[in-house]
C-alpha cells in the first residue's frame, strides 16, 4: 500500500488532535490529562526542530557563501533578496490597512466586551509593554549593532538572535571565499558534511510531524478562551485571515509571472511546510523543513535556498506585518479613534521595520506590534483586545511567512538562473530514498 504523503499525515494528525481534544473536553479530568500527558510530546516535537535551527544556518548558510566562490554573485543575490523581501511586506502591510478600513471590524467591539478583555488580560499586555518599552528606548541604531555578535557562542545559544547567527555564518563564508581554494577546501568539507548530518536529522525528526501537530492542536483546544469573545472578536479574525489569503494570491501570481510555475506545482510543493508552520506558530521551527520542500520540490538550488531562507526566517514576517495593520487600525477603531493619512503610512513603515526585528518564534510578532501602536498613537492597552484570539492568527500568519519565504527564494533563484526545470523528487516519501 502507498504510503500516505506526509502533508496528508499532518492533516490527519491535526484533525484527531482537535477531535480527541473536544471530546475530553466533556469530562472533567479531559483537559488536565491533556496538558499533562499530550501536550509535552507536542513541547518535544517543537524543541526537537529549535534544536537544529542554529546548526542548520550555520552549516547551510556557510556552505551555500563559500560554494559562490565570488564576492560578486554574494552581493547581487544579497541586494535582490533583501529588496524583494521589503517588497512583499510593503504589499502585505498595504493589503493588511485596506482590508481593516473597508470592513472596520472595531466597529462591532462594545463597550461591554472591551471591558472585559481588557480585565482578562490586561496583565499579559503589561508584560508585552515592558518588553517592547526596552526595544523603544533603543538607539536609532540599537538594530544594526544588534546584527554584529560580540560572542558567536552566546549568541548561538538562543534562537531569538538569529539574525546574529546569520551575520557570523556570512562572514564566514566570506572569509572562506578570499582565501586560497587549496586552503578552505578541508573546513568546507567539514560543513558539507555536517549539513548532510542535519538534512539526516530532519528527515528523523519529520517521522514524528503527525503525532507532535497532534499533541500541538489538543493542547491549543482546551487552553482556548471562551466562544464568546471569540464571537466578539470574529470580523477582526475573519479580517486578518482574509489579509492573509490575499498575500498567498500574490505570492502564488509573482511565483506563476516571473518563474512560469503553476499554482498547484508551488502550493503542493511547499504545502507540508506550510501545515507545519500552522502548527508551530515559528517560522525558525518550520525552517529545515521549508529548505528541504523548496530545494527539492520547488527546483531552487541549494547555493540560492541556503542563503535565501535563513535570512527570510528572520527578517521576511509578511504575514505578521500584515495582521499588526489590521491589529493596530482595529484597535483604533474599537476606542473610536479615527487615523488619518499619513498616521497609516506611518504603520505601513513601522511595521515593516518592526518585522525585521522580529524573533521567529510564536508569538513574538506581539511584542513589536506594542512599538507600531505607540508610533500610531493608538493607547497599548488595546493590546489586550486581541490577545483572546491572538494565538490562531499566530498560526495563520506564520503560515504566510514561510510562504513568502519560499516564493521570494524561487523569484532570487530565477534572476541568478538557479532555478531547475525540474524538481529532485516528486513527494515527500521520495525524499527518503535518495542516495
């Protein structure tokens, strides 16, 4: 019997997630046994992809900067990457703003409902306000001197410095390039096998996709707040995941006009990774699995992707640029504050800064959505109107962000003519029979 994709195994494993979760629901003991004995597979599976985030850009990343062996080709791919990522969130941002003026979901927030979110999670909003305050109190410059590590060490030990690792895996790589062939050819085998190492514990880990989402859903539907403020709060998410739609069309119609690839060929090459970034809420958590679907079902080189995606991971968040318009002009609306103009191109620009420095973790789009409301004006408090769905949304605009990634690393791989006709492997199951 054929062996079920691996897209249709996460599927099924969310699916049964939620089933198992609403029936325990019925019983008393039913959501305590499932954060006690569920949940923390659902943890493992999570901190099992964290674990060879850093490994897998320092290895890819130095390798795909040294197999350029020209300064040239780094700084044309860099340019093209970094312009075509402030592009997409432009768009995205922009789509995000229409989207939350024509549909005005804060409109439809009462008094009543404000009050009550506010008392309900106000103390968590506290804490987003602390941290964004010390991002706010920074420098003009705290963000480009945040790039350079003082210790590659330290800054290896947490996930929330990538872009640190980034920087250290592209000097790297420089390094190696500038010096003689003869002499980087033993450190650049050394990191050819040790990516090899970690594609191998990608594939390992991937075996356990379907019960780790499991776990991952039933623990989201028994910690989830009430219907009601669900139902308070469903034109703001129906606005959001409609923004977010949107930007999946723009990318599948740049993918279809500049690299000739049909909208089924991206969306069913890069679909597991986009169910596993529903699941994870983390784009650096989705990020081995997003260079293995684009390397070999999307037909991008690996010298493009190992560049590409890493740094998309970091600085690309289109979709969490997106739902921080919509949550910013949302909260707007529901305190009956009107935005003018030129308050709302001020949020496009601010939220596309913010998304650079925004950690791929969940949940971290929240904090730098504190700095897009101070800079609009808009009181931070409101912050806590949305924390009640907050979480769903997270899933869904990190859907969209590894899928920007994905498409932005086809249109680099088009233009530096590192784009195969032809994918490596046509499913995933495929992939385990190479070499």
């Amino acid at each position: 019997m054929k062996k079920l994709a691996l897209h249709w195994q996460i599927l099924t494993g969310m699916a049964l997630g939620v089933i198992f979760a609403l029936i325990l629901s019925n019983f008393e003991w039913g959501s305590g046994f499932i954060n006690d004995w569920i949940k923390p597979f659902g943890t493992i599976f999570i901190n099992a992809l964290k674990l060879i985030a850093v490994p897998l850009i320092l290895a890819s990343l130095i390798k795909g900067v040294s197999d350029l062996k020209d300064i040239s080709k780094l700084s044309q791919m860099g340019a093209r990457t970094i312009l075509t990522y402030i592009a997409t969130t432009v768009i995205a941002v922009s789509i995000g703003l229409g989207v939350v003026n024509l549909v005005k979901p804060g409109n439809t927030i009462t008094d009543e409902t404000r009050e009550e979110l506010v008392a309900s999670y106000g103390g968590e909003a506290d804490l987003k306000r602390q941290d964004a305050e010390k991002q706010k109190n920074a420098g003009p410059l705290q963000a480009l001197v945040d790039i350079v590590p003082g210790n590659i060490i330290g800054a290896s030990s947490s996930n929330s410095n990538m872009l640190q690792v980034i920087f250290f895996a592209i000097f790297f790589g420089i390094g190696l390039i500038l010096i003689p062939e003869k002499t980087a050819q033993p450190v650049k085998s050394f990191f050819d096998g040790f990516n090899e190492v970690i594609l191998k514990m990608i594939d390992i880990i991937m075996l356990a996709a379907p019960y780790g989402v499991f776990a991952l859903l039933a623990a989201l539907v028994v910690e989830s707040p009430s219907a009601d403020l669900f139902a308070a709060l469903a034109m703001y998410a129906l606005c959001v995941i409609s923004g977010l739609l949107m930007m999946i069309g723009v990318y599948i119609l740049i993918v279809w006009i500049f690299t000739k690839k049909s909208p089924k060929f991206f969306l069913n090459g890069i679909s597991p990774a986009q169910l596993l970034a529903f699941s994870t809420s983390s784009s650096a958590a989705t990020l081995p699995v997003t260079m293995e679907r684009v390397e070999e079902h999307l037909g991008v080189e690996k010298e493009v992707s190992s560049f590409v995606l890493p740094i998309g991971a970091t600085i690309n968040m289109d979709g969490t640029s997106l739902y921080q318009a919509v949550a910013a002009v949302f909260i707007a609306q529901a305190f009956g504050m009107d935005l003018s103009f030129t308050t709302q191109l001020g949020i496009i620009a601010t939220a596309t800064l913010a998304s650079i420095g925004s950690a791929a973790v969940p949940g971290a789009g929240m904090v730098m959505l504190v700095i897009v409301l101070a800079q609009a004006g808009i009181p931070e408090a409101g912050l806590a109107l949305i924390f009640a769905i907050d979480r769903p949304l997270d899933m869904c605009r990190t859907t969209v962000n590894v899928t920007g990634d994905a498409s932005v690393s086809m249109l680099v791989a088009k233009a530096v003519g590192r784009l195969r006709d032809q994918p490596l492997v046509k499913n995933w199951n495929d992939s385990y029979k190479k070499q």
